[in-house]
C-alpha cells in the first residue's frame, strides 16, 4: 500500500463515481473520529489523482477542515490503472456496500468499457436519447430498457420502441417512463406488422403519454384480475389512441392472458 497525502484541490473524480450525497457527507461530519479515517483510493494516471473509493469521507474532512482547498487527505495510490480499469474498480469496491442505483450500476458498466453496455448506450443515443445526464432527453426507464436490450432481437426492439417515442414526443420526458416503455413492448410484440407507423406517430403525438399511463394505472387498480397486468392495460390504452378517428384498419387488441 503506498500511502500519500494529497492536497483535496488536486483530487479528480471520474464519471463512473455516484454523485456526492450531502446526507451522506453531513453524518460522516456528525460521527467524524480520527481513528476511523481509511485512506482514500486514489490512482495516478496522465498526471493528475482520481479518486476511486471513500470521496465522501474525503468531502467531509475538507469541510471539516473549513473547506480549505489545500487540506490534506490520506491517499492509497495506485499506479498504471486505466480509466476503464478504476471504473471497474469502483464497481468491485462498492458491491455489497449501500448498492449503487441501476443506472449507477450501467454507468459504472459503460465507463469501464462493458461491450454489451456500451452497445446498449449506442442503441440508446442512435434515437436521441442519452443516459444519465440529467437532460431533457435523458433515459428514464433504465432498467425497463436494458431488460428489453437483453431479451431475444433486443436491440431490435429497443431501437423501434425508442424511435417511436421520440417520434411522438420529442420534448416529453414522460414519453419514456417505464410503463409507456413496456406498454410499447407489448404492442409491438402483438401487431408489429399490422399497424402503419406514420398512422401511430400522427395518432398518438395528440394525448400526453402521462395521460395514457395514468388512464391505463386507473384501470389496472379497478380490475380484480391477475390476467390484467399493468403493461395490458397501458397497451390497450395505446391502441385505442392509435384507433380512435379511423374507419378502416382499426387494430383489434389481443384478449388478455389468463
């Protein structure tokens, strides 16, 4: 273990680190004893320290030490890890700890260089979502997509769920909850060769898709049945969207499965 003492201003923290929790700094603060203190794990790599493990003890000690920049923080130092290398580190270093969200987990995943979470990432962005930025197109259902990416023809189905969405609300960050998400999977499953998609977009760009959700959670809380699960009710809402004003055409919802 080659231990060093490193000024706070010149510790970095990569993109794989989960954000700084205050609530977290505030009882490291409240409990604060010296002889609890464990060096940080810090890696050296193009000349800078990066900070892997313990950044909230080390958030705490220099507000503890009135936020003085030059405050000094026992460091673990590897040497010659890569970027890819600590944020698989940090993942290993955190499991069985207070467990990281699922988007912590995939984030921690495509910094380290994951193929299939990249590719998920790829699929993801390819229609003008991202993931984990916060932003107005930010992915919302994380784990309702990577369980659809994982399954048979995944990215497939994913990219033309996805496209859909974004095709009928752009600005809408409610077009990609979880159960419009899945409600999505369940139409294509049924009627992914029957219905037109310009038919669709048109179709349902008029009604929020918080309303659909919220109709089809209304319906599913009144119905005494197991055989009516939440993602049936969000996508018989979906499909009378997509019939309502049509003459000719009109998909027939598929009975549900008891």
């Amino acid at each position: 273990m080659a231990l060093k003492k490193i000024p706070f201003c010149q510790l970095g923290k990569g993109e794989y680190n989960r954000p700084i929790s205050r609530a977290h700094v505030n009882k490291i603060k409240r409990e604060f004893h010296e002889d609890m203190v464990q060096p940080a794990i810090v890696s050296y790599r193009d000349g800078k320290y990066w900070i892997i493990d313990h950044q909230h003890q080390s958030q705490a000690i220099y507000e503890l030490n009135n936020s003085d920049p030059n405050t000094l923080i026992t460091c673990d130092v590897k040497i010659g890890l890569t970027y890819e290398q600590e944020a698989d580190l940090y993942y290993r270093l955190n499991t069985g700890q207070k467990k990281p969200t699922f988007l912590q987990q995939l984030i921690g995943l495509i910094e380290s260089r994951d193929d299939k979470a990249l590719e998920f990432r790829d699929v993801v962005e390819s229609c003008g979502y991202t993931i984990g930025d916060g932003t107005k197109n930010s992915l919302s259902a994380i784990s309702t997509t990577w369980k659809i990416f994982n399954s048979e023809r995944g990215a497939t189905k994913l990219t033309r769920i996805l496209t859909l969405t974004h095709s009928c609300w752009p600005d809408d960050k409610s077009g990609v909850d979880s159960r419009i998400i899945a409600g999505l999977n369940m139409f294509l499953r049924y009627h992914v060769d029957e219905f037109d998609n310009e038919q669709f977009v048109k179709s349902l760009s008029k009604s929020e898709p918080s309303d659909i959700a919220n109709k089809a959670t209304t319906f599913y809380k009144q119905m005494d049945s197991r055989s009516y699960t939440h993602p049936y009710c969000v996508y018989t809402e979906i499909i009378k969207r997509y019939n309502y004003g049509l003459r000719n055409n009109k998909l027939i919802p598929m009975p549900p499965k008891v």
